[in-house]
C-alpha cells in the first residue's frame, strides 16, 4: 500500500470473516477513485472518437460514390455530343472546331471519371473497420480501455480482504496510522486447533488414553 493509511477497520476482535471480505480501506482509495473515473471519461471520449470517424468514412464513401455517379452521367452526355458532332462532321455539317470542342469535354470527363473512382476506391468495400482512421481510433479505445482495467486493479488495492476464512484475533493499527511490521491484524482458523497439555506428574495418574478434555481461554 505504499504509504497509505487505514482509513476505515470493517471488522472487530473476535470477528469471523470469510475469504475475500473487505477488513479494511486505505486513505489512497479516493486518488485511486478519481484516477477510475478519468479512465472512464476517457473511454467514452475514445469511443466517441471511434464513432465520429466512422461515421465520416461511411459520409466520404457516400460522396465518393454520388460523384462517381455525377462523372459517369456527365461522361456519358459528353460521348453522346461527341458522336453527334463526330457525324455532323462527316457529313461536312459541324465546325472542325466544334469537333475539338467536343472530344476534349469527352476525354476530361473520361479523366474524371477516373478520378472519382480512384477516390472511392480508397474507402473500399463497407468493411469500415479496415480502414486506417478507423483502425486508429479504435486501437485507441483499446488502449484507453486497458488503462481503465489498470486504474480498477490498482483501486482494489485500497480495500485490504481477507486472504482466508477465520477470525479476526488481533488487530494492530487503528484508522490514521499506517500497518508497521506486525501488518493490520493477525487472522487464524479456529474451527479446528491444536492444544499442549501440561500435567504434573502427581496428577499423571489420573489421565487415561482416551479421556475427553475441556479447553478454556478468554479468546474462545
């Protein structure tokens, strides 16, 4: 715990606890609080991040394919006028000019044409989660999510549990004052012990193998 102070004892002397319960907090529980709901806020800002970016590739995808569209059309209305200058030529009708004319908006509207596909081609196919701004920010939520699983292990530290179930037989600080050598408190299972029995040899005679015997101390 560093150096952490007790802030609250859950438990008394004599108190059965089972594994895992809280015995005591520590002074540090509150930065530990404060640094978990950073962690969250910044978990949510992350995956609202990753949503936003989504959102806009699926937005450039769509504008992509509207201009794609736009190009074809207008390729197409610009091969149409070719062909029909391209015959009033040959009939000697249109100008040589006008035919120039026609073919060059023909071949640019070809080019971008090309152009609006080269575009849309970056976004793919709607696998969205392939694709790099994306993938960023979503490592980032990863990442943001990694640190908030930091933040609450290091906020479990601040509640001292019960590594076993037994009773609580000493405790040695108080709240305020920080565990020394001795650690906060000694735990023991008592369900089942050991007892050595002295017996003075005038009075050996009067125990026989088998005889049941009666324990009794202030701490049972």
């Amino acid at each position: 715990a560093g150096d952490a102070r007790v802030a609250t004892l859950m438990v008394s002397e004599g108190d059965r606890v089972e594994q895992g319960d809280v015995l005591a907090t520590l002074d540090s529980e509150r930065s530990l609080l404060a640094a978990v709901e950073m962690a969250r806020a910044q978990v949510a800002s992350r995956e609202a991040t990753l949503a936003q970016v989504r959102w806009s590739v699926q937005a450039s995808r769509d504008e992509a394919r509207a201009s794609l569209a736009r190009a074809e059309s207008a390729f197409q209305n610009a091969v149409r006028e070719f062909e029909r200058v391209e015959a009033l030529r040959q009939r000697g009708i249109a100008a040589e000019q006008s035919y120039d004319q026609r073919r060059t908006a023909r071949d640019a509207a070809a080019r971008d044409v090309e152009r609006a596909r080269a575009t849309l081609s970056r976004y793919g196919s709607h696998e969205d989660d392939r694709q790099t701004d994306v993938l960023v920010a979503a490592r980032n939520v990863d990442a943001a999510k990694a640190d908030l699983a930091r933040a609450l292990a290091d906020l479990d530290k601040a509640s001292v549990r019960a590594p076993l179930t037994a009773t609580v037989l000493t405790i040695h600080v108080r709240p305020g004052e920080k565990p020394g050598a001795l650690g906060l408190m000694n735990l023991g299972d008592i369900e089942r012990m050991n007892a050595e029995v002295e017996v003075y040899q005038s009075q050996i005679g009067r125990v026989a193998l088998g005889d049941s015997v009666e324990l009794t101390a202030e701490a049972l």
